[in-house]
C-alpha cells in the first residue's frame, strides 16, 4: 500500500466581523450572533494552569489573532475562522485506517476507505491479483456564488460563500 496527498482544497479561511463594542458577538448571515464559547484548561506538569477561551462560529473555529502574525493582516475588529472537512463532525477516518490494515483484498480495502474524511489521500492498493488506485477523503460543497472557489478568505456573513456541506470525492 502507498499513500499520497491528494490535490483536494479541504479548507477554507472566513473573515469574521465582530460587533462593534461586543466582543462576544459576530456577524452572521441573519444579523449579529453570539460566538459558541468554551473555556479549555490546560494542564502542563510543574507549571501552573493554564485557562483559555476558544471561539466558534457558524463557519468553524476562531483562530487566535497572534497565530503566524493573522492579526497584523485582517483588518480591525474582524477575526478569521477555519473551515475543515475534518472538522464537520461524524468524522470516521481513524476506524477506517484501522480497518484498512485488516482488509484481506483490495476490494475490502476500498470499500473502508469510504468512510475517510479527512485528509483526502491516494491509496495505492495491491494485492495478488493486482494493482489499483483509490482516492478517499470529503470534499466542501462549495455553491455556485462562493466568491473565490475556496481559493481566498471571504466574508463569512455572506450567504453564498457558506459550505452547503460535504462530499465524497469523485472517483479516480
């Protein structure tokens, strides 16, 4: 078996306003929304606790302004979010690899890798009877109006540039 990247864009980045004087809030396509907070503790042995607040948006998680410098670029009052296939729950990818390594052929083989979300990969099956390729992994349906293909962050209150879910890809 071999496995490759495949040239699937299974990310995109959404520019998020936030309201004016209310940092808990953004907005979204139907007028400002609350953030989904939670507060996350972080244990490190012989050092003191740390406590930090991670942000969600309708669009994904809010990444931290300091992460590579993402706050000197997007302009004031707005952060970004990331959208991820792997993120969209109900994710089965790691029963599937698990699986992968049981399967006796390379029909069973393709036939768990249905369940890959993330990341998209090649896998290059063989067994006595032959060689095959299989591409496995989820796709965003990105609609139509989307503004860049995924290409570029876009505004995450517009409607069209939202993913209307996920797919599997098309076959090889």
């Amino acid at each position: 078996m071999g496995i490759t990247p495949a040239q699937i864009d299974d990310q995109d980045i959404f520019v998020e306003e936030v309201q004016p004087g209310e940092p808990n809030r953004y907005r979204g396509t139907e007028g400002w929304t609350e953030f989904d907070t939670r507060r996350e503790v972080i244990r490190v042995k012989d050092a003191a606790e740390q406590v930090i607040t991670l942000r969600t948006t309708a669009n994904g998680p809010v990444i931290p302004g300091g992460h590579l410098g993402l706050g000197t670029i997007l302009p004031p009052g707005h952060v970004a979010a990331l959208s991820w296939t792997g993120g969209q729950g109900g994710d089965r990818t790691m029963s599937a690899l698990v699986a992968l390594m049981r399967a006796p052929d390379r029909a069973q083989a393709a036939d768990v890798l249905r369940n890959v979300t993330a990341p998209a990969m090649v896998y290059t099956l063989a067994d006595r009877d032959g060689i095959g390729e299989t591409l496995a992994g989820a796709v965003p349906d990105r609609p139509a109006s989307h503004a860049t293909s995924g290409r570029m962050p876009v505004p995450g209150w517009i409607a069209g540039n939202r993913w209307q879910g996920i797919s599997p890809p098309l076959p090889l």
